[in-house]
C-alpha cells in the first residue's frame, strides 16, 4: 500500500489521514477504515495507531522489536501472554511468507521448464533426448508440447 490511511464513513466518506479511494458501496454506517504501508509509519501523533498496528503486523520486525516499540513507546506491560501472542505471530507470518516464495520460485522453475522444452524440441531434439534432457517421462514432454506455446519469444 502506498500510503498509512484512516477513513471513517458516516453517511459519507471522510479522509482523515491520506487520501485513499474505496472500492464498492457505502451502504453500512459506521465503518472505519485503516490502511498500512509496508514500512512502518514515523513516530508521529498522528501516525500513533498506524506504527502500532505497523509494528505489530510487520513481516520485517522481529518479536523483540515489537516488544519494544509496544513497551517504549506505547507503555504496554509485555505479559508473558503478550509475549507468546506476538511469538506466534511472527512464527505465522513467517511460514506464510515463505510458503508464497516457495510457490512463486516453484511457478516460475514450472515456466522455465516449459520454455526450455519448448526450445529443445523447436531445435529439433527427439522427445526421448528432451525427456533425458530435462528428468521428465516421455509423455510429460509430450504433454507439456501439446499444451503449451513458448513464453519467452
């Protein structure tokens, strides 16, 4: 997101902080919006609520950071409930994180796999040396060669 946000509807649309356009109707009274960048916001009054919901959710910061920004600057006793509560959470948030890079590297061997077979087999290599080749069976080149058109031209 490019930029820390509030936004409070009441019968009509109110920036308070930043200026973010909202997508869908307004229909329901009352709602409150906020919006996070991906850095943390500057310790400013008016950032207050965004850099503790920031550090608080940040992927960056590990738990003794955020322990620390709660202690010192918002003065939240650090419980050792609270301190397991934001140990789990960084614990979530980083499996999370790594599960979408591993998918994404994971898409994109998928997609150079393809390319490179698509390329072996249009500079005339047999499908049992495209199968060789690449580790794959005889009928996952073909497979892949009846289905797919090159990506990268």
């Amino acid at each position: 997101m490019g930029e820390d946000y509030i936004k409070h509807i009441h019968l009509a649309s109110e920036d308070i902080l930043g200026r973010h356009p909202l997508e869908g109707t307004l229909d329901l009274l009352n709602i409150m919006f906020v919006g996070l960048k991906d850095q943390l916001a500057e310790k400013d009054e008016k950032y207050r609520l965004h850099r503790l919901l920031g550090a608080l959710l940040s992927e960056n910061l590990n738990p003794k950071e955020k322990l620390t920004i709660m202690n010192e600057e918002y003065e939240i006793p650090i419980e050792q409930n609270i301190r397991k509560e934001v140990d789990e959470m960084y614990t979530m948030t980083q499996y999370i994180k790594e599960k979408w890079q591993n998918k994404g590297w994971n898409e994109g061997r998928n997609e150079l796999d393809v390319e490179y077979i698509l390329g072996m087999h249009q500079n005339g290599l047999t499908l049992e040396q495209i199968a060789n080749i690449s580790k794959k069976t005889i009928k996952e080149v073909e497979s892949i060669l009846k289905d797919k058109k090159p990506l990268l031209s």
